[in-house]
C-alpha cells in the first residue's frame, strides 16, 4: 500500500493565476468562455475504437508489489472489456492543469482525453463553464447504487450528473496527544495558551477555509461573505500574536513527526501514514464538524469515448473494485459497501481496513462531515487576496 497525499501535490495557493485571470474575466453576466449543452458533445467512438485516455494524478491507483508498471485493478478492466487505457499520471496541480487544457476547451476543441480527475473545487468551475459532459446514470447502475450519500449532492453539482468521485477524504485536525498531553474535541482547542507558536494551518484556501469556518459554528453548505471575514479577522489576530507558526502545504507531515509542531489542519490520507510510524499521532474531526472532500472523475467536452469512460467509472463503483483501490490508496472509500469485502479478506491487515474510520467513517464522524460550498468566481478574487495576505503570499 502507498499514499501521496491528492490535496497537497499544490492546491493552487487560493486560485490566483490562470483561474483567477479566468474568474475576473467571467465574473459577471455570461462567461465568454461557456460552452452550452449542445455544444459538449461529439461522434461517439465507443462502438469501434475501444481505448480511453485516462489522465490523473500521481500514485492514485492500485500498483502490483512486484511490477511497479502493472495495475492491477486497470489491467482487469481491460482484460474484461477489450478496452485499451492509456493512463497517465499528468495532474500534478489543479491550476497548472487547468492551464494546460482552458486554451481548448474555451475554443471547442477537445484536449485529447476521455477522463480526468481533479479537486472537486476545481470541478466546480468546469461545471460553471459547461466543460464537462453530463453522464448517463442509466449506464452507470454500480454508480448509482453504491455512492455514498454523504457525496451525492454538492453545491456545485446537484445529483452528481457531471463528477463521480474518485477517492474523498476528510480535512480535520492531527495532533501528538502524547506531547501535547491533552486531547482536542473542538477547532477552538487549537487556540489555547499551550499551542501558541506550534500549531499549522494550510495555505491553500479552498483547503482551509471551511474547517476554520466550521470551528465557529457556520453550516458551510451555505456560508455567507460575513462567515468569511469573521473567519479571516479571526486568523489574522491569531497571526499577529504569533500563536499559528506557518501556513503550509503537505510539509505538516514533516513537522508533526518532528514534534516541532504539536497540532494541523490536516487531510485524513496524511494521517494514516504517519500513525504508522508515530503511534501518537491522532486525527480528530472536531465537535463543530470537518469538510468532506473528493477528487472527482469527469469527461472533459468533445471526449472521443464517452460511453467507454462512462464504463471505467461505474467499474470502480463495484465494491470489489472499490476495496481494491482504497486498500492501497489509504483515503475514504467513496464506496461504503467496499467495507464488507475487505471485512471479508483473510489478510489480517486488509481486514483491518475496513475498521479505519479514515477510510469508512463510522456514523457519529460521519454526523459532523459536511461539503462546503464552493467560491463563486465572483467571490474569489477577493476572498483570495484577502486570505493570500494573510497566509504571506
């Protein structure tokens, strides 16, 4: 099993650059760059070139212990299909992938891939520019079936008609209890005597805004501006007294284990590697609830493949399949019926997965877990400059 942690490989720094140009441009009225309905689709190819180009991201799927360049869970697709997948591990940064196929996909061209994976944050500006295609449920019944409920309905795309998520995760608070020596329930534990100058905080936006809000009480499937600057007055006093040490990226894990940082916002994924090694580490979703997240498959407009791609999808939705994949990637299984397979496995460490509430929640976490609501492009060029200040980028 291995783990790279999808939210930190550069969540793009709270959405300046490319996308933020992007926003500002289709801030108002009828973005130039939407693409209608009509417009999404193309000659279908399924029927007689069977072959889909996959793209995601690094270390995010099932790899043979021996041969590092098999997959096995992939490579039984397609034995059992006849369809050809050319995967690529080409996603490294939302942004800079983004930036890699805005140029096509604004001038109704393809981008020479039939699928792809990315933060559902980012999901949500594709679906506001009608980049991507809606799939067909009827062809997807293990989708259908097997999704969790908890990511059936984002904000940002109801009934899930244009993303599937690939893996999802949860970003809570990691903390050495043994050092510390005390636990932590609440986000508002992070701002006591004791934690001053060695607690963390990301630095991406879209990754730490809705704990930090949660903390505070808002339901952040509908927060409103003045939850956001609540927030943010909130952090910059915490920073200008000195209590929050850094804002980091996935380097909290390097800092955890040292010890020289006692508590961090942190992703779930993260965290089961490091209890591996460090047994004193604990993750926590607090009282006040955590922010479920997911890096979501979806079919980019004029994808030559769609009813191909749209078989790879319902395919990881099995709950074999499923089981497979989350027993190597380490984050929450989108899949809950997954759970009874590995139960089921008589590989004692495979078996134990299914009891980590990081791969599937039990009821009470699953209680206080919540998508947030995503930025609007009119909202993220100032929320962005305000919590870039702040964080010192």
């Amino acid at each position: 099993m291995a783990d790279l942690s999808r939210r930190a490989l550069l969540r793009g720094v709270g959405g300046i650059g490319v996308t933020g140009a992007l926003a500002a441009m289709t801030g108002c009225g009828v973005p130039p760059a939407y693409v209608e309905a009509a417009d999404r689709g193309s000659p279908d190819r399924s029927a007689r070139d069977h072959r889909i180009a996959f793209a995601n991201w690094p270390l995010y799927i099932d790899v043979d212990d021996h041969d590092k360049q098999r997959r096995p869970t992939l490579d039984a697709f397609q034995r059992r299909t006849g369809i050809s997948v050319t995967y690529t591990e080409e996603i490294n940064d939302n942004d800079e992938f983004f930036g890699k196929v805005s140029p096509a996909l604004m001038n109704h061209q393809g981008t020479g891939r039939d699928l792809i994976v990315i933060s559902d944050w980012m999901c949500a500006r594709f679906v506001r520019l009608g980049w991507v295609q809606e799939m067909d449920r009827a062809a997807q019944p293990h989708v259908a079936k097997y999704l969790d409920p908890l990511l059936r309905t984002p904000h940002f795309d109801p009934g899930r008609r244009h993303s599937v998520p690939w893996q999802s995760g949860i970003t809570g608070i990691a903390y050495n209890r043994r050092k510390l020596g005390r636990e932590i329930k609440h986000t508002s534990d992070l701002w006591k005597a004791d934690l001053r100058g060695r607690v963390t905080l990301l630095s991406g936006l879209d990754e730490a805004f809705a704990l930090l809000m949660q903390g505070n009480g808002v339901d952040i499937t509908r927060w409103t501006a003045d939850d956001f600057h609540r927030m943010t007055d909130q952090i910059r006093g915490l920073v200008r007294k000195g209590h929050i040490r850094r804002f980091t990226g996935n380097d909290y894990i390097k800092d955890l284990d040292s010890g020289d940082v006692l508590a961090a916002q942190a992703y779930s994924g993260d965290v089961i590697q490091l209890q591996a090694d460090n047994p004193d580490i604990e993750f926590v979703v607090p009282q006040e609830g955590a922010e479920l997240w997911a890096e979501s498959l979806m079919i980019p407009n004029l994808a030559a493949h769609k009813r191909d791609a749209e078989r790879l999808i319902d395919y990881y939705y099995e709950p074999a399949v499923a089981a497979e994949l989350a027993a190597w990637v380490n984050y929450v299984c989108p899949v809950p019926a997954a759970r009874d397979v590995l139960a089921s496995s008589k590989d004692k460490e495979r078996a134990a997965l299914a009891e980590d509430p990081l791969i599937f929640p039990d009821d009470a976490m699953r209680g206080r877990l919540a998508i947030a609501r995503d930025i609007t492009s009119k909202e993220r060029i100032e929320f962005a400059k305000e919590w870039n200040a702040i964080v010192g980028l």
